[in-house]
C-alpha cells in the first residue's frame, strides 16, 4: 500500500449559471441554475513514502482541488482517497494531525502576534513535546534564516520571509507529508533556493514526502524526480523527469562561434538527419556570419559528429550545447502540442 | 497539568488576547465609544425619571445599575470577536482552519473567552469610573447573590457567543456579514432587556422575550445582580441559560457540519 493512493478521484463543482445584466441577476434569485464544472476528473495517483513528487499543470487544471481533497479540506464527488490508511475527509483530525501544507497564498500565522508567538501556538495544538519544538525551531531558524525576523508579526513580513516562516509552521510538528502549493510563489531567487534547499534537507533527513504544485521550473528541476502532469482534472502525464526529457527534449542546438564564416555550411552536413542550419544575424554583417547554429536530435546523431564536421572546415573558436527546458516541454503540453496519448504511454512505460 | 487537547484551546484564548492587544487603540476607541452611549442612556433615564420614584418596579438607583451591567455584559464579546469569526467565513481562510486538528467552534469559542478577558477588565475599570461620580449603584450585597451574580455572567458570555456563532455560520449563505450583524444585534439589543428592562415592554413581548434565549444575556444576569431575583428563581433562570447553551451549542454544531459540507461539497 502506498502512503497516498487515488483511485478514480473526483470532483464536480456547482457553478451557477446566470444570465448576463440585471435581468439576469433578478431572474437567478428566483430560479436558480446550475452547471456541474468537473475540477477534476478521474485522478489515479500513488505515491510513496519518501518521494518528493511536483504536481504540475496550467491555471484551473486541479492542481490546488486535489491537494485540498488530499488534506481532508475538500470531500471528494467520486473516488477513493487513502492517505497513509486514513480517509482524509472522514478523519480529518487525525489526518490533519499528520500532514502540513503550505498554499502559498494564504498565510497560517496569525496576522498581528509575532512568528515565533504563532510557532508555539501551532506547537500547542499539535502536541509537539517541548524538546522536540525546541530542536526543530533551532534547526528551522537556521536554515531558513528567520532569526531576524521571529519576533515581528505576520503582517509586517516580507513575502519571503512570511514564507519562510509558513513553511517552519507547516513542518513543525514533523508532519509524515507536506503538501506544499506553489511555495516558491512571487519570490526572488536567493529566497527560492533557500526554500528548495530546506525542502530537499527535511526530505533527506527525516523522508518527509512532499507533493508540491509549482509553476517554477527550478522547483521541478531541483527537488522532484517524478513528474506529474495534470491538464483538465486528469493527469496526462506521470513519470521520470529524465524520461519524459528523453522522449521529448529529444533535440539539442549546438552554437558556434567560428575564425571565418563557412559560406556553404549545410552542405557540411548531407546525410544527416533532421538537422537544421541557421546562421545568426544578417549576411550584411560579415561578423556574425560566423555564428552558427546547428539543431539536431540527440538520438539519431551525436554532437561530436557535428562539431567534428565543421572542424573540418574550419576553426571552432567558441561552443555551447542547448538542451530544451523543461519549461518548453510542459508548454508544450499545456498547448495540446505533444500527443497525450504518446505521453501516457511514456509514463506507463516508467511506472 | 492541563490535558494535551485542552492546552491547544488554552493556547487559541492567548493568542487571541495578544491579538486584541495588537489593536488596542482601536479597541479602546471602540469601548469608549460604547461608553459615551451609556453616558447619552443614563441621561436619558435620568430625565425620564425626573419626578418619579419608581417605573415598572424599577427605582432610579437600579435603573443606574441596571444600565452599568448591562454596559458590562454588552462590552463582553464585542464586534472584534465577532468579525472574527465572519471574516474568517468570507474571506475563506476557514480553510487553514480545517487543515489544523482543531474543532472550529470549541476554537471560535476559545478566541472570543480570550478576548473577553481583556473587554472584562477594560469595562470593569470604565464602570468603576462612573460608579465613583454616580454613586448609584446597589450592587449584591451577600456572597451567595454575589456567586449567582459571577455565574450568569459567565452563561450569558456562553449564551452571547452561542447566538453569535450561529448567526456568524449564516455568513457561509450570505457571502456578506454586515446585514447579519446588524440584524443580528438589534434582535439581541431589543430582547434581551439591553436597550430597554423587559418589565417595561407590554405583557406580550415581555412573555415573547422570556421563552428566547436572548434574555438569559442581559436580564438574567442583571435582575439577579440587582436582586430582584434571588434564590430557586434565580437557579431557575441560569437553568434556562443553560438549556439555551446547549440547545444552540449543538445548532452550531449540526449547521457547522451542514455549512462546511456545503462549501467542501459544492464548493464556496
């Protein structure tokens, strides 16, 4: 058994319909309408105990409904939840007890009494023994470097330092899963790499397992092996990060700066497939005719086969490899650019 | 030593006594406010008792009494806990709320007795100041009025909560607190005794008031201080206090599971 496990999860929403101007308004006080708005729709996810798992899709995909149906905030329409052998929304003390969660835009300290006020006060309807909040909050403090801040209220804290201190009170009570939801949200980068870090550091020493939506690439990158996708209240994608990379960020530009320009380069590479020249900058500048950029798909042919090509023309004074990012991918996604159904079976082929 | 779960509920009613610190001067400002409106009451009965010994049982000097315990009991749980609780309905945030391993109401309820602590102190200072320069008051004189006293004013800060929490929960319908509010307080102004006694309403009212729950907030506390009720009577009335407590403890309980499984069902 899996610590959190979905089966078909589900939920619909009651939208009202309402005709548009005055007369409408009117009209809805006396006959009112509705419309079922799936949010999610059919969501099949395990994870396991330890992983660290970014849950990601586009705006309204039902990101933030499952993290909600999995805290026990939401009951679901349809479907099971189990959540290391609870119902969340049935038990949602006890579930409650055991999680943390972090929506990075709400805040969980209270707005007017000092951080540190609001972390003994969140020790205290935890039941966290007094050594071990001592301990965490020292270790807390340090790596997330809120010294400077614990004695001022929540309202009077930065958006990175009350994130900081949102994260120290969701993982306080040393929770066996953090939901975190989009935690690096509007934030610079020193902050974020201090968030991920601390992230990485409790999923390391004590194997929290962290499910967190993000819109921040970088998120992805540097805490998740496992990727989830999720477009339209169904996931359209689980796997490795590094597989749905090699299945397709498949392509790879290799920029040259050259001696001299090579005035018929294509021809330097007949034979090979699918590559593609393109010279940066106009011809009418004879200095930028000596940029060169050659894409090509990293499994049908090698960068050294073409590096070594146009050595052979001529002198390569300078190089870089540019491999797609992640983010293109997941655009890609979001577009209805790459076939789901290839995803999926990428996915399936992963699990 | 306080049992574990308990403790986190003792821990909810500080924090919310630093909370209201935090805006203290408004929350003064607030009371002092409230205050010049007893000033303008006790002025106005003053006039009304011009020439008279005694309206509807009641003499000049319980009247003033009449009007500082009832100040006392309506500083209790003032509009600051109240909003509380309906903002934390509209603005959404019940949801951290429902995160935590916390009871909303057993949480709400620990919230408004911190606060209450703080609004206790302030009047009691407030009203210590105006008993000085009225000299009016025939407060209990004898200690088993005085613990019956203490007592109904505990119920009635229970009760007054009991009808806010229910009235509050409304929100979740309304999606607006204000209409609610002021409903919500002149009904409880106008039937627990607060704006006028009870004994001075017509014989209709007066029966309609006694089987709601809002007198148990303003008259039964303020005719046991002034002991026009004392003994089994007296008993008898914070029994009544009590039957509303749990009566509508429970109605909170029962709307407060029918409202979240509205927003978490159909969503808000």
């Amino acid at each position: 058994m899996s610590l959190i496990e979905t089966k078909g999860l589900q939920k619909v929403f009651r939208q009202a319909v309402k005709d548009p101007g005055l007369a409408g308004a009117v009209k809805h006080l006396f006959t009112q309408r509705y419309r079922d708005k799936y949010a999610v729709e059919g969501i099949d996810l395990k994870i396991e105990e330890g992983e660290t798992v970014a849950y990601v899709g586009p705006n309204g995909a039902g990101k933030s409904t499952t993290i909600k149906m999995l805290s026990g905030v939401l009951v679901p329409s349809g479907g099971e939840i189990i959540v290391d052998g609870r119902v969340p929304y049935k038990q949602r003390m006890e579930n409650a007890q055991r999680i943390g969660a972090v929506f990075g835009q709400r805040t969980q300290l209270w707005w007017d009494i000092p951080v540190r006020e609001s972390l003994s006060l969140l020790r205290d309807i935890y039941q966290v023994p007094t050594d071990r909040f001592k301990k965490n909050l020292d270790v807390f403090t340090e790596l997330l470097g809120m010294d400077s801040f614990l004695h001022l209220s929540a309202r009077k804290l930065s958006l990175g330092q009350r994130m900081r201190a949102d994260l120290a009170a969701a993982l306080l009570h040393d929770p066996k899963i953090v939901y975190l939801d989009e935690p690096t949200i509007g934030l610079d980068v020193a902050v974020k790499h201090r968030i991920r870090d601390f992230i990485k550091e409790m999923n390391r020493s004590k194997g929290t397992t962290m499910l967190l939506t993000t819109h921040d690439l970088g998120d992805i990158e540097d805490l998740c092996e496992r990727l989830v996708i999720i477009d339209q209240g169904r996931i359209i994608y689980d796997g490795k990060l590094q597989e749905v990379k090699d299945e397709f960020a498949r392509e790879r530009t290799i920029h040259m700066q050259l001696s001299s320009p090579i005035p018929d380069a294509e021809e330097l590479f007949r034979g090979l497939p699918e590559i593609q020249v393109k010279r940066s900058g106009d011809s009418l500048e004879a200095s930028s005719d000596t940029d060169l950029s050659i894409r090509f798909d990293r499994f049908r042919c090698t960068a050294s086969d073409i590096v070594k090509r146009v050595m052979s023309r001529g002198e390569v004074v300078d190089f870089r490899i540019d491999e797609p990012s992640i983010e293109e991918i997941i655009r890609r996604v979001y577009d209805g650019k790459l076939d789901s159904a290839a995803l999926s079976a990428a996915g399936k082929g992963s699990a | 030593m306080i049992a574990p779960a308990f403790k986190k509920y003792v821990s909810l009613a500080r924090c919310s006594m630093q909370n209201t610190l935090a805006y203290r001067l408004s929350f003064i400002l607030n009371f002092l406010a409230s205050f010049i409106g007893l000033i303008a009451m006790y002025c106005l009965w003053q006039a009304i008792y011009t020439g008279q010994d005694q309206l509807s049982g009641f003499t000049w000097s319980q009247m003033q009494a009449y009007l500082l315990v009832t100040f006392f009991v309506n500083s209790m749980l003032s509009y600051y806990s109240e909003s509380s609780i309906t903002s934390k309905i509209i603005d959404g945030s019940v949801m951290m709320d429902l995160l935590r391993p916390i009871q909303f109401q057993k949480a709400r309820l620990a919230e408004t007795l911190g606060s209450c602590v703080l609004e206790g102190l302030l009047s009691c200072i407030l009203i210590g100041l105006a008993a000085i320069f009225t000299f009016g008051i025939s407060l209990p004189h004898d200690a088993g009025t005085l613990l019956l006293f203490a007592f109904s004013i505990v119920s009635s800060i229970l009760l007054k909560f009991s009808i806010v929490y229910l009235s509050a929960l409304l929100c979740f319908w309304t999606t607006s607190s204000f209409g609610i509010y002021w409903a919500r307080t002149s009904i409880t102004n106008l039937l627990s005794g607060a704006l006028v006694p009870l004994a001075f309403f017509p014989g209709w009212l007066q029966s309609t008031a006694m089987v709601l729950p809002f007198q148990g907030i303003v008259n039964t506390p303020v005719t046991i201080g002034l002991g026009m009720t004392a003994g089994t009577d007296a008993l008898q009335l914070i029994a009544i206090q009590w039957v509303w407590i749990v009566l509508l403890w429970l109605l909170g309980k029962w709307m407060w599971s029918r409202a979240v499984r509205q927003i978490t069902i159909h969503g808000g």
